[in-house]
C-alpha cells in the first residue's frame, strides 16, 4: 500500500540526505512531498500523511506538534534529551573527538570552536572535542556569532566583523573546529579580512565536507565527512518499520563519521621549531618514496639521534610515525575518492607491498583497505525498486 512521507527541512536543504531517503523510497511504496520552511511556525494539518522525517532542526513547537500528532516520525537530527521521537544521527562525541585529533596530531598549540549554543548536537561536539583537548592540555576557546535577522542592522557584515575581532585576538597558531562547513567558510572569510596566513597560523575545520562550500572558497576547506545519505537512508528505514508495526528499537541511534578530508586549510603541522618543520615538510614532500629516518636527517642536515629526539619532544612520535601517518591519510584520500586498484594505492603512498601496506592501514585505521573503501564509497542507489 503507497505510504505518504512527509520530509521537513528548515534552514538548510542538504542534497546528501535527500538522496538517502529518496534511495529508500525508491525501492518501496513510498510518495514523498518534502517542505521546506524555516519559520518555526507549527505544521498544522497533517491528514494524509502516513509518516515524516525530520531533516533538519525545528522549533520546539514544530517538534512538539509531531509528539502529539500520533504519527509514526523519526528525526534525522538531533533532538533534546525529553524528546520521545526516534532520532538516527551521526555521532557527535565522536565527530568532536575526530577533530580534537587531527589537530593534535598537527601539534597546534592552542584550539577555538565555534558553534550554535543550545544545539545539542552543536554542544556534544564541543564537549568531546573539549575533551580530548583537555587530555592533551591544549587549551580551548569559544568564538560567537551575534545573532543576525534580515531585518538586523548591518546584517552578515555585523557578524563577520564580530568574528574577525575575535579572531584578531587569538594567540596564533590557533587551529578552529567548527559546528559545520557554513560556519567554516564564514572563518575563512574573517581570515583572508584580517590578512591571516591559513593554514600557517590559523587552521580551519568544518564538518559535512559539502564541496559547494569546502572547494569553492579561496582556502579549500578541510571537513570531517559526515555520513548524511547512510543516516538518511537507516532513518529511512526505521520510519518504514514504524508505519507498518514492525519491531524497531527505539531512542537513537548514531552513525560514525566517515573521516577527514584534509584541504588546504588544516593542510599544516604548527610548530615553531625551523628544523622540524623542514623535516615535516621533507617527509610531506616525499612520503611517497621509501624514505626512513637516515633520509630525513640528511635532508635537514642534523644527525639521526637529534632528529629522532626533535620528533620526539616536539611532536610525541618518532620520525616512523608520522612518515605512516601521512600516508595512511593519503592512502584514505586515494581509497575514498578514486577507483585506484588496491596494489597502486600502495606504491602510490610509499608502501613497499600490498601486504604491508594492508597491515600498516589496518593497525593505524582499525579495517583493511578493501573495508574502508567499501564503506567509505558505497552509495545507496536511487530509484531501484526491490525486487
């Protein structure tokens, strides 16, 4: 029997997660009629719909209004604690502890994050990535954004000159996570007004990897790859359980980032030492040949023992670590985004054979290659109707 599917947006259209659904509806009796509308007004009659999926944040009245509709409704983003709606989300602890790593790993001395106050995903990934800041004792700051209506007084331009005056101020080099890739690119832009060098002095994180915004500015933005077309495509899912009675576990239901994908704008390892990051660029630079130890010595001219030592003070990790963390990360890049066969992606990274380019990969990602890639590039298919 045709089931009615109502999709809400808000502020934000997001293409991956209506493919998600639109790969789940294309294989069963679904129509769907997607609203977008942003003024937090209650959705009022909904005789004739069977279901809805929440794809974006809504007021709490809206929110409220599906509790008490008696409809079958599962959100796609997340929603308060006393909230009874089931919710399939990405895993915001994890997104936030994802980014305290990567720029941990890039020895910035010092973070900033920026977010939306009282959104609770937005407040999970500081809190995680506060964290795991903490353990590493670098220090944390926030950065606000004034709130801006279309009738506020110097509109966007009030805002980006609050930013770049907070901006200005932070002890520098400062890597900045952000809550998303819009507010990513509203740094960038403070950056490039104050002049800034990105990534030397400031590194700029965001989170979906939404190449409209991250490869379309003058900075190409590095992003945390959040999985919206499988979020959407389980939310899917458990809606359809729910509209025909089936057994669904209820509450939430969380979905793992998929990674970084390093741009230029985190494209930078921060330290003050002028050796070290000759040898950081060195390694950078050719990781891709068998290069070891003796080759980065003889390339900043220092003896084997100081370069080891340098690495080790500076950066926690010796000259073998970060040579396999570079080209693990490459090797990511290559297995996410090309069909480069598996023995190519080796030779292509520095590894001397596929063996051990699948042991190094495993023991660094936690999977083989081939599992990585899978997960990594599998797309839900749309419009394929089961059989």
């Amino acid at each position: 029997m045709l089931k009615h599917v109502l999709v809400l947006f808000s502020q934000r259209y997001n293409y991956r997660t209506h493919t998600g659904i639109a790969a789940y509806a294309g294989r069963t009796m679904w129509h769907v009629t997607t609203l977008i509308r942003g003024d937090g007004r209650p959705l009022g009659d909904l005789s004739g719909v069977d279901g809805v999926l929440i794809a974006d944040h809504f007021s709490d009245e809206v929110i409220a209004g599906l509790e008490s509709s008696g409809l079958p409704v599962v959100s796609l983003t997340r929603l308060g604690l006393e909230s009874s709606i089931l919710a399939v989300v990405g895993d915001d602890a994890g997104i936030g502890t994802l980014a305290a790593r990567h720029f941990s790993e890039r020895a910035f001395p010092r973070c900033a994050y920026v977010g939306i106050p009282g959104r609770p995903a937005s407040d999970l990934r500081r809190a995680f990535f506060e964290q795991v800041l903490a353990e590493q004792a670098i220090p944390l700051s926030d950065l606000s954004l004034a709130p801006v209506t279309a009738d506020s007084p110097g509109g966007w331009r009030r805002e980006a000159e609050q930013l770049m005056a907070q901006v200005a101020v932070l002890p520098k080099p400062c890597g900045i996570f952000c809550f998303n890739d819009i507010l990513a690119v509203t740094v960038v832009d403070a950056c490039l007004g104050l002049g800034l060098r990105v990534p030397d002095e400031v590194a700029i994180l965001g989170v979906d990897d939404d190449p409209l915004f991250c490869e379309t500015v003058a900075i190409p933005l590095s992003s945390i790859r959040h999985d919206h077309q499988r979020i959407a495509l389980l939310g899917a899912e458990r809606l359809d359980a729910l509209m025909h009675r089936r057994p669904d576990a209820g509450g939430l239901h969380l979905v793992p980032p998929q990674g970084v994908t390093v741009r230029q704008s985190t494209d930078h390892v921060a330290v003050a030492d002028p050796i070290l990051a000759q040898a950081l660029k060195f390694i950078a630079n050719e990781h891709t040949r068998d290069i070891g130890l003796e080759d980065v010595a003889r390339a900043v001219g220092r003896s084997r023992r100081f370069v080891q030592y340098l690495f080790r003070d500076q950066l926690g990790r010796t000259v073998t670590d970060e040579t396999t963390r570079v080209r693990v990360e490459h090797a990511k890049t290559l297995l996410a985004r090309t069909p480069t066969p598996f023995p190519a992606v080796a030779l292509a990274c520095g590894f001397a054979s596929l063996a051990y380019f699948n042991r190094v990969f495993k023991a660094s990602v936690g999977c083989l290659p081939r599992q990585f890639r899978q997960e990594r590039r599998a797309e839900p298919e749309v419009g394929r109707k089961a059989r």
